[in-house]
C-alpha cells in the first residue's frame, strides 16, 4: 500500500509556507521542517547549474533508500513537494491536483497575502480530501 | 585544462551524440572532496570552469545527503542538519531527476562516491554503478602505482569505462 508522508509548499524565495504531515516517525518540529525547506529550496537552484544541456527546471524526483520526493514547479516559482513511499504512482497528478486547489482556495482568497504562510480553512478540508480520495482509489485497485 | 586528464589524453574519441543513449558525464570523488576522475562523454552545456563544477557537485552532494538522512519518514531519531554522516549512516538518495537529465549516486563504504549523469528516461542504475565500482577496484584500487587520494590516470580503467558506459541503454 502506498503512503504519502508528507506534503510541503514552499514560496518562490524558498520559504516554507505549508507543511502537512500524513504519519511520518519523527515528525519535524517547525523550525526543522523551515529548514529542510529551505535546503530543497537551494537544492532545487543548484540542480539546474549542473545540468549538461539547456532548459534545465529542476528536480522533479529524488529517490532514496525508504522514499522518494516528488516535487511540482509552478510557473511562478512556487514548489509543491510531497515525500512518499517508494514507488508510489501517480504522484505528479496529485501534485497538479494539489495546485489547483492552491490556486483556488488560497490564491483567490481576498485576505491571503502573497508569500506568507497559507491559514485557509477551506484549503485544508479540500486536500485532506484529495488526500484521502487518492488513497482510497489506491486501495481499490 | 591539463590538470583533469579525462577527455583531453583519452584515445577513445566521445561518443556521437545522435544516439542520445549514452551517458552524459561522470564524475568520482573521495571522502574529502577530491574529485578523482570527471569523464566527459556528451556535454553540450559548461556553466562554470572544472574547479568550481566540481565543488558544486560534491557541495550538492553533501547537502543532498544531509538533507535525506534528515528527511527520512521511516527513523524516530534523527541528528541535525549539517551535521556529516558517515558512509552509509542513516538514509541516503541513490538518484534524482530532472528533465534534462537523471544523476545516480553510489557511496561505497570508504566514502568514494560514484556519480552518473545520463538522460532522464534512464531506468534504476545502481547495478550499473556497482560494476563501475568492480572496474574500479580491478583497475585503481590494485594498481601498485596509484597512490590513494589522488587523480585516477589508469589508461586501462579508462578504456574499460568507456566500453561499458557504451554499453548501458
């Protein structure tokens, strides 16, 4: 069964303005996870300098031993990046999901200011149910 | 330039680019941060001179590492970032991907770090980077005249990459 662990937004400066945790061991505290964001932020930056060809965007997946890292970049800069199982499909369409509902219920949310970490209640209800619904349909199959 | 001895005294010429199935470059360091070979086989793009490329990628490395270790899901207890990890302590990436291209990672317990750089649809090359690292340890590791620590000038080691890398879809 596939798990997701985590889920991080983060501006186009690189700082941490979402974080969701789905049942990691070892659940970061604030100033950790603003940490690691940050460092994927810079990571991100760098991965592009040392690419052999032109038109370099980015990581767009890191595997490791026990995850992988999936991350979605807007247009705008901002990163979407959900820490996962190994192997888990289908990531990449949760992320678009994810930001479209960014783009929905945080962007065109009048008192949301830009850059600043997202409190939109309307937000957190709709992803906890993407969430959810991407892991019944796992399920399912 | 002559310092890095790779692509320049090879007598194997790099490998035309039309196939576009052969690696790109690749790079082998130390556990200091010496970069022991940097073979370059299809390389369109040069950002930065071969010093500072080179830093870069072991820097990228490092943090990457770091930052997996920190990551990881699956481990209560964690140290803090920055802090090294020994070889194989705690969790680490063995490739990431982007749309140019796909860079695998291989640290061997002595801290040598093997490092391939292909294109993105490459599948999982961790097999791959274990027979490099047989190549090395046949060609390198047992040549008598190879002092450790310092650039790999094994012609035979060489010729014997660029056959493999040939090789890999």
């Amino acid at each position: 069964m596939s798990a997701i662990y985590s889920l991080y937004i983060i501006n186009k400066s690189g700082g941490l303005i979402f974080y969701k945790d789905y049942g990691s061991k070892g659940r970061m505290d604030t100033n950790d996870s603003l940490r690691v964001a940050s460092l994927w932020h810079s990571m991100h930056a760098i991965s592009q300098q040392l690419s052999p060809t032109t038109g370099c965007t980015g990581i767009e997946l890191l595997e490791a031993d026990t995850f992988d890292l999936h991350c979605f970049q807007s247009l705008t800069g901002t990163k979407f990046f959900v820490v996962c199982e190994p192997g888990t499909q289908n990531m990449e369409a949760l992320l678009k999901v994810v930001y479209e509902l960014y783009t929905d219920y945080v962007l065109k949310n009048p008192f949301y200011e830009m850059e600043m970490p997202i409190r939109c209640e309307l937000f957190d209800i709709n992803l906890t149910q993407a969430i959810q619904k991407d892991r019944v349909v796992l399920l399912g199959r | 330039m002559q310092f890095f001895g790779g692509s320049e005294i090879s007598p194997s010429p790099p490998v035309p680019t039309a196939t576009g199935n052969n690696a790109h470059m690749m790079y082998i360091f130390n556990r200091n941060g010496v970069c022991l070979l940097y073979r370059e086989w299809n390389r369109p793009l040069h950002t930065l001179n071969p010093q500072q490329d080179h830093k870069l990628m072991f820097g990228l490395l490092f943090s990457l590492k770091s930052l997996t270790a920190k990551m990881d899901p699956t481990n209560a207890e964690k140290g803090n970032l920055g802090i090294p990890q020994l070889p194989g302590q705690g969790c680490s990436f063995h490739s990431f991907r982007t749309n140019t291209y796909k860079l695998s990672f291989m640290e061997t317990p002595s801290g040598i770090k093997f490092i391939l750089i292909t294109n993105p649809r490459t599948g999982d090359l961790r097999e791959t980077l274990k027979y490099i690292y047989n190549l090395y340890v046949e060609y390198v590791a047992k040549n008598a005249l190879y002092t450790p620590g310092t650039l790999i000038k094994c012609e035979l080691f060489n010729t014997a990459l660029d056959q493999y890398v040939r090789s890999i879809a």
